[in-house]
C-alpha cells in the first residue's frame, strides 16, 4: 500500500468522524479516541474506500499493446487515450491498422450516399467501470488517402437484445 496525501487526509476525516459518534455514546475522550484508532482503517478499508471506488470512474491508462488490444477487446478503453494522444496510429496505412488492431468491428455509416464509409472503421472499447454507467465505449478511425488522419472517441448506449 502506498500512503499519499490523500490517503492520510481521509484517514483523518474517518478517525474524527468516529471519534465524533463514539463521543455521543460514552463521555470518556480517551477510550473514544482509541476505539476509533483501532476501527479507523477497518471503517476506512471496508466501507469508505469500496463506496468511493464504486461511485468514482478512475481506471488505469496503458500503453497502446497489440497483442492485449486483440486478446482482450473488453479493456480496451485502457489504451485508447493513449494511442489518441501520441498519434501512435496516424499515418498508418489500412494493412497496418489490420495487422495492429484486427478487422474493423463495424464501418461508419455515411449519411449522404445512405451507405457505409470504407474510410471510416469503428472498433469497440469495453464498457469502463462505475456504478452508474450505462454506455460502451468506441472509436472511430477515419482513413484519407490510405492513411489514418484521426482517431474519434465516442460513447453509445447499451442495449440488450431483449430490450424493445
């Protein structure tokens, strides 16, 4: 366990508010103050940090992986702001993206001929973690000439397929 800053401030807030209650239950300060020593990091460790981490949206950025990109399609959200901000995949040719990232999961559509953009190919990130979210997701690689120009983050809905 590393101790930061912010591990040791709500530390203190877990021990004050405990010492706080236990202090509504017993007028003694000092069998207060070591009743909340001792059940400080099991409160902090048991109920506050498992609340924060569901409720927060925090997850671990890698570097873009070939390999970990085709293997595992689900984390893939892990990479993506990584890859977007070294321009790792710009320049690259169709074969290249092929060779890296796999076939495209879908292409985009492409309102004005009312068909699907070869120029544009979609892959599928995962879903990131947290309690309440209710969306995949995706990237949108945009080719011009041969050549990737840009790489589009973009979230969609979840849907299953029993819902109507």
């Amino acid at each position: 366990m590393i101790i930061t800053p912010f591990l040791v401030i709500f530390m203190v807030v877990v021990f004050a508010l405990l010492f706080l209650f236990l202090n509504t239950v017993d007028n003694r300060k000092w069998l207060s103050a070591l009743i909340s020593l001792v059940l400080t990091p099991f409160v902090y460790f048991y109920l506050f940090y498992p609340f924060v981490n569901i409720l927060s949206s925090y997850h671990h950025q890698k570097y873009f992986d070939s390999e970990a990109w085709i293997e595992k399609p689900t984390l893939r959200y892990e990479m993506i702001d990584y890859t977007i901000e070294s321009d790792t995949l710009i320049g690259a040719t169709k074969e290249k993206i092929t060779a890296l990232l796999g076939k495209q999961d879908w292409l985009s559509w492409d309102e004005s001929q009312k068909t699907h953009n070869t120029n544009g190919w979609n892959y599928g990130l995962g879903i990131e973690p947290g309690a309440f979210n209710d969306q995949r997701e995706c990237v949108e690689i945009t080719f011009k000439n041969n050549k990737v120009v840009a790489l589009k983050p973009f979230k969609e809905e979840i849907t299953f397929e029993d819902e109507e």
